[in-house]
C-alpha cells in the first residue's frame, strides 16, 4: 500500500509549462479539487520539492477529498478541468 500522500492521490495533477509542448521550462504539481492550500493559484513547482514525501504533497494525510490513485499528467497544450467539488479552501 502507498502512503497517504498527494502524488498518490487520483485528484494530483502535473503539467507542463512552457510555450509550448516542444519547449517544456518546467513541471507543476496541483490538486483538481483545489484542497491543497499551498497549490492553488497555479501548484508547486515539482522541481523545486526533491522529497515528494514532504510537505506540501503530505497534505494528502489531512484531506477529506483524498482517494487512492495515479494523478493526471498534462501537457503545456492541454486544458486542467475545473474542479468537480466546491470543498476548496480559496
């Protein structure tokens, strides 16, 4: 079994950013349900976090939203869904 973190729920989130998908400048970590408070407006940089064990991806051990799985993998082009609940903590 996995720990109860953020890059093992099924609500994370990466995406690419850049110009485009042919000049990726970096790699961001979000919550599509918006319960993570440090990733909002944007997510963390999943560079800038060598441990993603650590805080803020053990959010996860306090979330009510968190559910088991694989989180979504976004390109620079692609669009991030809106988030399906209104649990947020904007």
């Amino acid at each position: 079994m996995s720990q109860r973190l953020c890059t093992n729920c099924r609500h994370g989130a990466t995406q690419d950013v850049g110009y485009s998908n042919y000049t990726v400048e970096g790699t961001v970590f979000l919550c599509l349900e918006e319960c993570n408070p440090v990733m909002l407006n944007g997510g963390v940089s999943w560079e800038l976090y060598e441990d993603h064990d650590k805080p803020p991806f053990d959010w996860a051990k306090e979330c009510t939203e968190y559910r088991s799985g694989k989180p979504q993998e976004y390109c620079v082009e692609d669009e991030i869904p809106e988030p399906s609940t209104k649990r947020s903590y904007r």
